[in-house]
C-alpha cells in the first residue's frame, strides 16, 4: 500500500510539474531568455521593410516592436517571414508576435490579436496607362480583367469576395500584387491606404476612380491564441502607449 501511495505521489507531482511548464507564457521566455522574437515580412511601406544590403528592417511595426522590447527591459530579434505563413509562425511558436496584421475571422480561429491601434482602408489600384478603362468597382469584375494578389494575405479573400468574375492571379510571397500590375503582367490589385500612398509616390500607380473602401480593416499584432496572459500584457501595454502619445507621434513620423 505504501508503494502504491508513492507512485501516486510521484505521478500527481509529475502531471503538475508538466501543467505548469506547459503553461508557460511567453511573457515568461521573453524576460528569462532576454529576447523578444517578433515575426516581420519585411515587404509592406512603411509597416515593415527590409534593407537587403544591411538585413536590417524600418517602419512604423520596427519602431513599435523596438519600443515593446525597451519597455520589457529586452533585445528585439525580428524574425523573416512572409504572409502565407505569418500565423502559422506565430502558432509554431518561431516568433512570440507579428508586427501589424488586418484582423480577420479567419486568423482569429488559429491565432490571438491585441488591442487594435490602427486601421486601414483597402483600394483598387491599376497604372496610371490603364486607369480610364476602369470606373467602379463593377468595371473590375469581369472576366477580362486580371486581378493579382498575394497568397495568403487577407488581401487575396477580399479580392475573391470583390471580384469574383474577374481573372484572379495568384502569386506567392515574396512577390507582390502590385509587382504583377506594375510589370504589365495583370490590370488591378487591391491594398490599403497606408501602402497605396507609397506606392502612388514611388510608381505610375493610382486608386481607381469612383470606389469607396466596403469598411474599415483594423490591424493589430498577432499573438498566441491560448497565451491569456501575454496577451493582456500586450493589450495593457498598447493602452498605455495610447494614453502617452506614442501611437499618434509613431503614425506621424511615417505619414499614417
């Protein structure tokens, strides 16, 4: 009887000592380990972009990920990562969150998001050579119109959701939509007004005449979806910035 009292013993203190380090949060690793591991793409102006030359990243998500980083008193790795396996990196684990992601039903099944702190508007855009053939959204929908999108982005459901009569092009990250309209090799893409300013300044690239974003997409940071407690500290932390001014001086500083 003695024996089997110790097992039992030994067992109960075995599963309680696997329940609290599977329930582990991240907010624990990050400050044991010194490290905050944030996942970036790298490809979206001025959210995330990435110098090929020195393999360094700016923009408005680095400047909230560094300062996330300063205030838990830790370094900030940003970790490589495109938008078709942004969450999936998250959920693995290879990062403890994203810079800025549009919140969507869909990755609110798999993943966590923070508080919002920005929100975006999505256009149709085409080149400035081909913009008189468009007035609308109806003049995108049909099928002589090719539309590209990037795989996996919620830019690519939206465009499904828009256009479905259309010509839809898929293409995989890191290549972009709008590579696809700039280069000749389709006639429309789809992204937010953040980024649509960019590009307007930098290419022969303009909104479609007379199409009005369908809603507002808020955007916020992806986060482990059963990991409560690093999502309030996040959310809690976002509240703070708020209150201090640090998310309107951030906008302002990259034109948002």
């Amino acid at each position: 009887m003695k024996h089997w009292k110790t097992a039992v013993t030994a067992a109960v203190l075995s599963f309680g000592m696997a329940v609290t380090a599977s329930a582990q949060s991240a907010l624990n690793e990050i400050l044991d380990a010194g490290v905050l591991k944030v996942g970036t793409t790298g490809d979206w102006n001025p959210m995330s972009v990435k110098d090929p030359a020195t393999n360094t990243y700016k923009g408005f998500d680095i400047d909230v990920m560094t300062e996330l980083a300063k205030d838990l008193g830790v370094e900030v790795e940003f970790v490589p990562t495109d938008w078709k396996t942004l969450v999936n990196g998250v959920v693995a684990g290879k990062y403890h969150v994203t810079g800025s992601a549009s919140v969507s039903p869909a990755r609110m099944k798999v993943a966590g998001f923070s508080e919002s702190y920005l929100s975006v508007e999505i256009y149709p855009f085409t080149t400035k050579d081909k913009v008189a053939n468009f007035d609308g959204m109806d003049s995108i929908n049909k099928a002589d119109v090719k539309v590209a999108t990037t795989l996996g982005t919620s830019f690519e459901k939206m465009v499904r959701d828009w256009f479905p009569d259309s010509d839809i092009k898929v293409v995989e990250a890191p290549a972009r939509g709008y590579q696809e309209v700039i280069a000749g090799r389709a006639d429309v893409f789809i992204t937010s007004n953040i980024e649509g300013s960019t590009l307007m300044s930098k290419f022969p690239v303009t909104r479609v005449p007379n199409t009005e974003a369908p809603s507002s997409t808020p955007i916020a940071m992806l986060l482990p979806q059963k990991d409560q407690v690093w999502i309030n500290y996040v959310n809690n932390w976002v509240k703070v910035k708020k209150a201090s001014g640090f998310f309107d001086k951030t906008r302002a500083k990259w034109g948002l």
